[in-house]
C-alpha cells in the first residue's frame, strides 16, 4: 500500500546536513518527496511509498544523522497522491 508521511522535525535540525542525509535515506529506501529547511528551525518532509519503507524512513528521522539532534517529530498519514517521482531537497 503506498502512502504518504508528512513530517515536521524538531531539535537541531538546520546546519547538520539534516536534507541531504533524509534525502539519501529516501532514495536508499526508493521513496518519492521533498525535504526543506523552514523559517522556524525545523526541517519538514513529505515522503510517499510502501508502508512499510515509509515507517523505516519515520524510524530514522526520529534519530537523524550524527550531528543532529532530535527533539521530537509531528506526523501526519496521508494517501498518496502520485505525483513526484524522485526524492528532492527545497531551499
């Protein structure tokens, strides 16, 4: 079942290389979507899949790379809507 996570990421997120290494994550995984920096320090993702490789990319987040620290991360599950095809960094 392909579905779609959108999340919210909350601690140190910006400057430790936080997009790139999701965005590495996500490919590995080979799921579609979009990672950005926001105005309020946290780094938000959407990402679309199987079920079961979304859950493993949650599973990261929630650590994230070495340098970051997370605090806590606002889900949302959605269905997906198929319309990107590849994994990308905004801003």
């Amino acid at each position: 079942m392909i579905q779609q996570l959108e999340a919210s990421i909350h601690g140190l997120v910006q400057g430790v290389f936080f997009r790139h290494f999701t965005q590495a994550k996500a490919q590995e995984l080979g799921l579609s979507g979009t990672v950005s920096n926001q105005p309020d320090g946290t780094v938000h993702v959407i990402a679309e899949g199987p079920q079961e490789d979304i859950k493993k990319l949650l599973e990261w987040l929630q650590q994230g790379p070495e340098l970051a620290r997370v605090d806590h991360v606002d889900v949302e599950w959605g269905k997906s809507d198929g319309q990107t095809h590849e994994f990308t960094i905004l801003r």
